[in-house]
C-alpha cells in the first residue's frame, strides 16, 4: 500500500482540525444552554434562573421551599431502628417537585434550600444572559460548521479519487488495530492451549480480516473508483487509540458490536462482561452504558461526546 502523500496528510488534518472546532462549539453551546451552575445535592442542580431534579425544571420566579421530616432513629440493646424520613419540597406558581433525600443530610438539604430561596432574586437578569449566551454559542456553531475554508484548500490540491482514498483510510484504520488485535488473540489462544477445531478457529480471523483491506493504488495512474469497503458486523475491539475525539469510557478497552440492519441496528459495548446499550435502539434490550461513561473534564456536569463510538458501531451494522 502507498504511503499518504503531504496533500492527503494536509487534507486529514483539516478534516480533524475542523471537526475539533465543531466539537468544541458544540460544547460551549451546551454549557450555554446550561447556564450558571450555583449548587448541586445528588441529582438537583440549582441554576442562576432554575432548579432542576431529574426530567422536572422549576423556575425560580416566586419560588418556595420547605424542608420536611418525619420518624425517629431508637437505639436497643439488639440493634438500632432507624424509621427517618427528609424531605425537600421546592415549588412555585406552575410547577414543583418533593426530593427524597438522605435523613442524616438535614443541614446540607436545609443549606441548600436556603440558596434556592435566595437565588430568586437574581433569577430574571440570569434567565437572559443564558439565553443570550445560548444565540451567541449557537451562531458560533453555525459559523464552525460553515467554515471549511481549510478542508476546502486542501481538497483542492487533490482529485477525486485521493480524497475519496484519504478519508476511506482514516474511517477505518481503527478497524485495522482490531483485525489485528483480535488475530493477535488467537494465535495466543490457540498456542497456549486454545479449544475449538482449526475450521472454527480460521473463519473468524479472515472475517475479521476482511474489512481491513484497502483499494490498492498506483502512481502512475489512478485507478476506477472502488466501492467503499464495509466492516464486519462482528464485534470489534476498541481502545483510546482507536478514536479522533476524546475517549468516552471510563474503562481502557470496549467491545463494540450492532445488532440489526445497517443504519439502524442496536450499538452494544461490552465491558468486563457487562453488555450496555449506546443508543435508544440497544437501551430497549440492555442497561444504559452511564456506569462507564466518562465525564467531561471541561464542562462539569456533563459526559464526553459519544457521537463517534455510535458511528462506529452502526458502521458494524448487518447490510
């Protein structure tokens, strides 16, 4: 296989470079859309302009809280009888919610309580600086995604068929590692005293091997464009090394396989044994993947970007 010429590096490096700018706009357009974080007990975030406890968001416009308890902690001779109930009522005009919290957190949950009530005050001018900043992010977005002037520079020192080459390459050198890795696995399996007869052993490598293979190309004459290859619907491995964004799990080393029709199927990661549905189609079958989904280190209150994985994993889809 020919190695990458500069203007086909040049190109892959506006693809990644303005796919990073994109990210990072949408990004900052979600922590916008958050606003400003002022405290957080559990799964209630107070907001400059709301309060929100899991799917309910309340405004703080006229806003009331009441902290309530109940039951009694008795110690025995035997054993200790704990019957404590804390409660935390946040409501307004249209809407509201109660929160069971922990009996022993009473002067957290009151603290926190206080703070909705004081939050008020300033709730107004907050809602519109987050609205504001939210059209400002927004248009950054666009603009992000508009500008292509490098990609664009790039693609023109190129012809068709070398762009169509490049980005084929970088789409799958990820499934290269995992042919790789998994024949790796293999031949160790087998040498350190592996079951299975040879036929089983050999079907799965070629399989996996399959979609590794790239369209050969010349130097002196471009050949006819070929049709794009198709990943095994196999599962792959995945590491850290295997993704352009940042690595959205929490463990080193994922299984990603699809069940059902291209395009469409469930994506399925399997770590230490455990299957975890990524998108709405898996999560119907299997538990949500959140045990391993890793947060984001630049915007608090968030988890990193999955977008790529599920691409991957649909890419492993059954044609």
């Amino acid at each position: 296989m020919a190695r990458a010429t500069e203007q086909e590096r040049a190109l892959r490096a506006a693809d990644k470079a303005h796919k990073k700018r994109v990210k990072d706009a949408e990004k900052a357009l979600t922590s916008a859309e958050k606003g400003e974080e002022v405290a957080r007990y559990r799964s209630l975030t107070l907001y400059a302009d709301r309060v929100e406890f899991g799917k309910n968001s309340c405004s703080l416009k006229g806003v009331t809280t009441k902290v309530e308890t109940s039951g009694s902690k008795t110690k025995t001779k035997d054993r200790t009888i704990d019957t404590r109930k804390l409660f935390l009522v946040v409501e307004n005009d249209d809407s509201g919610f109660t929160m069971d919290c922990g009996a022993d957190d009473e002067p957290e949950v009151r603290d926190l309580a206080q703070k909705i009530r004081l939050a008020e005050a300033g709730s107004a001018a907050a809602g519109q600086r987050r609205r504001a900043a939210t059209a400002e992010a927004g248009t950054a977005l666009a603009a992000a995604k508009a500008d292509r002037s490098e990609v664009e520079k790039a693609e023109a020192a190129l012809g068709p068929d070398q762009i169509a080459r490049t980005r084929r390459r970088a789409k799958f050198a990820w499934v290269k590692w995992a042919a790789a890795a998994t024949v790796l696995v293999m031949i160790a399996a087998a040498i350190f005293g592996g079951s299975g007869s040879d036929e089983q052993t050999t079907a799965p490598i070629a399989a996996q091997t399959t979609p590794a293979e790239e369209p050969k190309a010349t130097t002196e004459v471009e050949p006819e464009p070929k049709p794009e290859p198709q990943p095994d619907s196999g599962p792959q491995r995945l590491t850290p090394d295997d993704t352009e964004d940042p690595w959205p799990f929490t463990v080193d080393m994922v299984t990603l396989r699809c069940e059902g029709p291209s395009g469409a199927g469930s994506v399925i990661v399997n770590a230490d044994d455990t299957d975890y549905g990524v998108n709405g189609t898996a999560q119907s079958e299997y538990p949500e993947f959140d045990p391993i989904w890793k947060d984001d280190p630049d915007v608090p209150g968030t988890k990193v970007n999955i977008t790529e994985v599920l691409d991957l994993g649909l890419g492993l889809c059954e044609g």
